[in-house]
C-alpha cells in the first residue's frame, strides 16, 4: 500500500509540471548575487555589475555578466542532496537528472571526494551558477522548484548554458513589452554579447526549456489579478506558454557542449543563416580554423570558457562553432 501512495505520488507531480507555465519563483530573500530571475554571480561579477549599475552610460541591453564557463572534466557532475531533502524530493531530482543523462553524455555522480561539485540545496529559490565555478558550488532547489523542467533549467545554467531570452538577436524573434514590465526587473531582459556566448549557431529556440514564459517579471493585472504579457514571439503561430521540456534544439547543443559524438544529431536546417541574426551578419561559406590545435580547445571545453571565448571563437571559428563574421 506504501509503495502504491509513492508511485502515485510520482506521477501526480509530474502531471502537475505538465500543467504549469515556465515561471522561476522569486524570493524576496534572495541572495545578493542573484540576478536574472535565477542565476547567482561569482563575487568577481557581482561587484562589476555593482560598479556600473548607476552609471546611467551604461545600455542595458548591451552589458552583462562576465563569463567564467569552466568546463566540467569528461561530463562528469558530482553533486551532494542536502539533508533537508526527503525521499520523494531526492526521487524527483534524480528523475530530472536521468533526462539529461538520456540524452546527452554528461554524467551526475554522487561526490566522493572530488573537488568541485553541485551542492544541492533547497534554500531560498530556485537558481544556480551558469557553468563550473570550482569548489562546491550551491545550486537551490526550493519546495516551489520541484518540478522536473525547472531542475532541468537550473541543472543546464550549471553545465553552461544561459537564457535563451537573453541572446543578442532575441528582438529579431520576440517583442519585450516593457511597458508591462516591473521597472526593478528590466535587468532580466539584458541581452548576452555575442562574444560572450556560443549559440553553437543554432537559431533561436522559442520552444527551449531556458526561455522564460510570456509573462515573467510581468506587473500584474489589478482587474484579472493576472500577470501581464512581457514577451510577444513575433511568429503568430508561436507561443511561450509550453517551454516545460528539453526540446530538440536544447539537446543538440547540449550535445555539441559534451562533444557527445554518439548522440549528436545535428542538422542544417537549424543552423544560422544570414537572415536569422539581428544584426549585419553572414554565415561564411568556406568558414576556416586559423589553428592547428582547435579540436584540442574544444576537447578542453575552451570554446566555452569565459575566460578564452573570444581568442577560441576567433583562432576556430569552424569548431568552436562561430562562423558568423560581421560585415
């Protein structure tokens, strides 16, 4: 009879997160260091962005955190669970984790004694480091953050990936209404430089499990007690109202990230073309790697690494996908 309560249990939440739009809950305990609705800052950018944030010479839709992706060694992700967790909460991040097991190379393994790790937590939210920080790293998952497509979101702000929401060519696909925006919350809607970020030069993902829904950061409605529209696809037949999985796009990047070989399936049509970018761009035919040693950058993870991003993306244009050059 125990054994039946559990499984149904099981099921019924995961019939709830088929049934609920993409929202990350905020705190207003939050850490200091949050920002964007839910990715923590090193200390290093939390005191940069300090530094400019009343700089009124600053564009927002230009300035961002600075990148510190450091590869995760082989795929592998050690992680601890808090004790504060019970059973059928461990259970149900265990679950999501296997998601990205299923289809990617990358690895979630108890921590023994390595070094850096993911320190689950269920603190004050729902939010996570963007990539490998060194050391033990806290990743909260909070009561409300229990669903398995928010612990997949945060789980993927771990490996490396940022919102999809924040690309420099987001207003080419949808239109931020900033009118209905509460004004704290304009930093949310920040764009990522294209130097700071690989696409993998993937187009735009409406449907990616790391795009906010329509109404996030929305103000609310005092007649509906609705929260209002914040983002509009600019695709009628789009919406943002279902962004509750991996989709097809996620886990092919996730794959081109691991360098998964055995599970890479991409195809042409989702790459980048010259009508897909906001800005004047092309995609080089005859795209060349200027090194002899980019396939070792990528085997390191250091076309991702904030740190050599730009000299990769530059020296390999061709393997550390970035074959679009400005004209």
């Amino acid at each position: 009879m125990i054994i039946m309560f559990k499984i149904f249990l099981i099921f019924f939440i995961f019939f709830l997160n088929c049934c609920m739009f993409f929202e990350i809950k905020q705190n207003d305990n939050a850490p200091e260091n949050l920002r964007y609705g839910d990715i923590l800052l090193t200390k290093e950018q939390a005191e940069k962005i300090n530094l400019l944030k009343n700089n009124s010479n600053i564009i927002r839709s230009h300035f961002r955190k600075e990148a510190t992706i450091i590869p995760w060694i082989n795929g592998i992700i050690p992680y601890t669970l808090s004790l504060k967790f019970g059973l059928m909460e461990k259970i149900i991040i265990q679950k999501a984790m296997k998601k990205i097991e299923e289809v990617s190379c990358f690895k979630f393994k108890p921590r023994k004694f390595e070094i850096d790790f993911l320190k689950i937590s269920p603190l004050d939210g729902c939010y996570s480091y963007v990539g490998k920080i060194g050391g033990g790293q806290d990743l909260s998952l909070s009561k409300g953050c229990l669903y398995d497509y928010i612990i997949i979101h945060e789980l993927l702000h771990a490996i490396g990936f940022e919102h999809e929401h924040q690309r420099f060519d987001r207003d080419k696909y949808i239109k931020v209404v900033y009118q209905n925006i509460e004004p704290s919350q304009y930093h949310n809607f920040d764009k990522i430089n294209i130097h700071e970020v690989t696409t993998f030069n993937y187009k735009y993902d409406l449907k990616s499990i790391m795009h906010y829904d329509e109404t996030a950061f929305g103000k609310i409605n005092h007649v509906t007690k609705k929260k209002l529209v914040t983002m509009i696809p600019k695709d009628n037949s789009m919406s943002l109202l279902d962004n509750l999985k991996l989709s097809q796009w996620d886990i092919e990047k996730l794959n081109l990230a691991g360098n998964c070989k055995s599970k890479s399936n991409r195809k042409d049509e989702y790459i980048v073309t010259d009508s897909t970018v906001d800005k004047p761009n092309l995609v080089v035919a005859n795209c060349l790697d200027l090194s002899p040693f980019c396939h070792l950058y990528l085997k390191q993870g250091l076309c991702l690494n904030g740190i050599y991003i730009q000299l990769t993306t530059s020296l390999c244009p061709k393997t550390c996908f970035n074959c679009i050059l400005s004209v």
